[in-house]
C-alpha cells in the first residue's frame, strides 16, 4: 500500500474518530458545528500523531515528481535529438 494511501486512510479515520466523539457529547450544538470543529480538531491532531506517515508520503511524492521529471527531460531530449544513444532514429537526412 502507497504512502500517500496510508496518510490518508488515516487522516480520514482520525475525522470520523473526533466526529464520532463529538457528536456522542450532549451539547446543544448543530451537529454541521459538531462536525466542523471535529474537522478543526482531527487537522491539529493529525499535524503530531501522523507526523511519520506525513514524512513517508511526502518522500514517496517528492521521489515521483523526480522521476517525471527525469523521464519528461529524457523525452524532450531524444526529440531534439539530443540523446546520447548516437544517431537519432527521428533524423531524415
């Protein structure tokens, strides 16, 4: 399973532990304020208790942005043809 799956997997369990908490208190609140502050309070929970699954997703995302890169910088250059493998096959003359 992807990092970035964890991380959000997680993310959504720690909401809907909070809503669940929250909603479960016997205020005289609209639930949708409930749920807003839920959405408030998982956000700041999340920023210390998933700190670990953040850092692992964002590796993950920053190596993949890396890799596009190369691979988009690869193409462009066997398009001019620019590339180290000798003759081009795109070149005519």
């Amino acid at each position: 399973m992807s990092a970035l799956l964890k991380y959000t997997l997680a993310r959504v369990g720690l909401f809907v532990l909070v809503a669940a908490a929250m909603l479960a208190v016997p205020l005289d609140v609209s639930p949708l304020l409930k749920l807003m502050i839920s959405l408030v309070v998982s956000a700041a929970l999340a920023f210390f208790l998933l700190r670990g699954l953040r850092e692992e997703a964002s590796v993950q995302a920053v190596g993949a942005a890396q890799r596009r890169t190369e691979k988009r910088e690869r193409l462009r250059a066997a398009l001019n043809g620019d590339d180290d493998g000798g003759e081009s096959a795109t070149k005519a003359d």
